[in-house]
C-alpha cells in the first residue's frame, strides 16, 4: 500500500462523513424546494413525440394511456402487433394527437435503430424514450438448465435500453428531450430466483446514473423503480430455467410475488408524474425505500429476511402463507377493483 493510498484510506471517510454531516440541512431544503419546484411546474407534452417500448400490456400500456390523456403523439412499440393495435386505439380514444405502432424485438440492436430510424421519419423529433420492454426470470441461479435463460433476461433488460438510448440520443440532445427507464427495487433488493434480472437491473441503474452525468443538463434522465407490481410477468409469464417463455399465466388475484402488488396504472400514473417533473428516481410503492437504508447500513440484516422467508420455503414464500392465512389475499386484491379483464 502506497503512502498516498493510506493517507486517504485514514483522512477521507472520516472527513467526507463530517463533510455530508454538515450540508445535509442545505441539501435538504434544496430538495424540498425542488420537490414544491416540481408540483407546480412541469412539462406540457402536448403534440411531444413520446416512444414508449414494451407498450402491449402491463406498465407501458398504462403509460401510453397516461401520456395519451396529455395530447402526446405516441410511438408503441412491442413485439406483439394485435394487442400493440389494440392499445393504439384506446390510446386515441384517451386523447392521443396521433398512435403510430411499430413491431420491433428490443433485444436485437437492428431492430432498435429501425424503431429509431422510423420514428424520425414520422415525425422528425423524438422527445421522449420510454425504456420499459423487460422479462423476469423465477428459478435459483445453481437450478439453471441452459445458459439462453440467463441471456435471455439479461438481453431484455439491459442491452434493450441500451441499444435503444444509443440510437435515441442524438435527437434527445436536439429536442432537450427525457429518458425513462423501468428499473426494479431488485436493482438494490436481494430478492431469491431472480438473481439474474436483478443483476440486469442493478447494472441498467448504474448505467443511466452514469448517463446522466455525462449528458448533463441536455437530456433529463428518470429511473422507475417498481415493486411488485401486477403484470403478465407476476401472473406467470417469464423465463423458466431451460431458457423457455412459460406462459402460465394465474388469474389477477393470484399474484407471483413475496410482497403485496401494486395496481398497473398506479404505477404508470407516477412513473409519468415523476419524468414531467424531472424526478432522477420514482419508487413505487414508495415503502420499499426503507430498503435503501438496510442496504447501507444493515445489509445481513435483508440477507437474513430473505433467506429465512423465500429460500427455506422457497415453494411458498411466508408472505404468501400470510396472505393465505389471513384472507388478506381477498382484502388487498378484490377482483372488483382490478381493471381490464
């Protein structure tokens, strides 16, 4: 170790905490200015051009209804054309200036700089990219049977948004357009049989984190960070261990997941809510940010919960037999109040 190395290993932490200890009441009442800065102005995307990827079902439709009801021109892109289709025409009926679908598979950069190429030629601008196409995986990592099931996630969730933001960001820069990206709280919350998409999602944070500095203040950056939130992927549909897509989709009030859901279009609101007013981060539910902290400052403490929870049992995990036990599952998820059968 060189003298330098030790010098800062003895001076920094020590002088850095005091530093932080210091400005965290001015940092605090600049967020709290910048949060009320936030509630009163934010963007008017009327006639904007808004890309919205995975827009078929789930988080991005219910964006693309939210950014319709706003007079936006949507650009819906999926793979799945009829429900693409189908989405458009809603969207019109919510308000939408124009729906243009395009079909496009995100995990193949051709297809990436296509959706870009064609969306330019439409309209000529591009001021918002919604990165929100994503997959799961629902297996142990050691129960792995091919290789594809761990690429195939990983493809999805991190080089889909990547390929789709380097193509995209050239007409960002012109329109000082906005970024969004659908991350997870699994991108800072160990959550068993989804190692695989939690490292994708901890890796797509880290990028546009670092995206964001080098852009500054020329394209605005926002990063989704949803919990379990009703979709066809927590209903059933994912990458199994032998790289398959499974379909095994249960009914809207039979959840996959450790935790309670959130409702689609609650999270869709906030996710759209949150890149009108420039937020860096939208958590929803925002109870999982107490997980920020045991992240830091007790991380055997998350450790502990999650192995004793989801991997002793991992046929059924606790919350699940909470759930059961208390009928709570009816309380929480009535079928009444779950939109869009």
């Amino acid at each position: 170790m060189g003298l330098l190395e030790l010098v800062l290993n003895v001076v920094l932490p020590p002088s850095a905490a005091l530093s932080l200890v210091l400005l965290w009441p001015l940092l605090t009442i600049l967020d709290v200015f910048r949060w009320m800065f936030s509630w009163l102005v934010h963007e008017n995307v009327r006639g904007k051009v808004i890309l919205i990827t995975g827009s078929s079902s789930g988080i991005g439709e219910h964006m693309a209804y939210e950014y319709a009801r706003r007079g936006a021109r949507l650009v819906l892109v999926a793979r799945r054309e009829d429900q693409l289709r189908a989405v458009a025409d809603r969207a019109i009926t919510k308000g939408a200036s124009d729906v243009h679908v395009l079909v496009g598979d995100m995990t193949k950069e051709d297809d990436c700089k296509s959706v870009i190429d064609a969306t330019i030629h439409k309209y000529g601008r591009l001021d918002h990219l919604i990165n929100n196409a994503g997959n799961n995986n629902s297996f142990f990592f050691e129960d792995t049977q091919d290789t594809k099931a761990l690429t195939a996630v990983v493809d999805t969730d991190f080089w889909g948004p990547v390929y789709m933001t380097y193509f995209a960001l050239p007409h960002l820069r012109r329109t000082y357009g906005k970024i969004l990206v659908t991350a997870s709280v699994g991108s800072y919350i160990a959550f068993p049989r989804e190692s695989i998409y939690n490292g994708a999602k901890a890796g797509i944070l880290q990028f546009f984190d670092t995206l964001r500095v080098e852009a500054g203040d020329t394209v605005g950056i926002t990063v989704l960070m949803p919990g379990f939130t009703e979709s066809e992927g927590t209903r059933g549909k994912m990458i199994n261990e032998n790289g398959e897509m499974i379909f095994n989709q249960k009914k809207r009030d039979e959840h996959f997941g450790p935790s309670p859901m959130a409702f689609t279009e609650e999270v869709a609101k906030a996710a759209v809510k949150g890149m009108l007013r420039g937020q860096r981060y939208v958590i929803v539910p925002f109870y999982y940010s107490v997980f920020l902290l045991y992240r830091v400052f007790a991380p055997e403490v998350m450790e502990w919960m999650f192995r004793f929870g989801f991997v002793s049992h991992p046929e059924k995990p606790r919350s699940k037999q909470a759930l059961e036990a208390t009928n709570a599952q009816k309380v929480l998820y009535p079928k009444s109040t779950l939109k869009g059968e």
